[in-house]
C-alpha cells in the first residue's frame, strides 16, 4: 500500500518516505491528507495548549 508524507523541509508531500525521517510528517494514506498535515499538527498543538493553560 502506498503511503503519503508530509516534508517540512521542502513543504512537499512525498509518495513513500523519499526524505530523512527528522523531515518528515506520517504516514498517511492518501496525498490530500499528507498535504494537510501542518493543519492537523497546529490543531493537535492549539488542543494541548488550551489543556496546559487549564492545568495553570
């Protein structure tokens, strides 16, 4: 099956893993997703802020 990775070096979305491991986002199992990725890492990132901030 192939697998889809989001590069955070090149902002590309790569068709199996191509890159270094330290520069890459996934699996995912399809481009759309991959390309995606930033968005889903901000809202993960916003969600557990909001969660520190309640443990304040």
């Amino acid at each position: 099956m192939t697998q889809y990775w989001y590069n955070v070096t090149t902002n590309q979305v790569e068709k199996d893993a191509q890159s270094g491991w330290k520069e890459l986002i996934g699996p995912y199992d399809s481009h759309e997703e991959a390309e995606s990725a930033l968005d889903k890492v901000r809202q993960r990132n916003d969600v557990a802020d909001a969660l520190d901030e309640d443990d304040d």
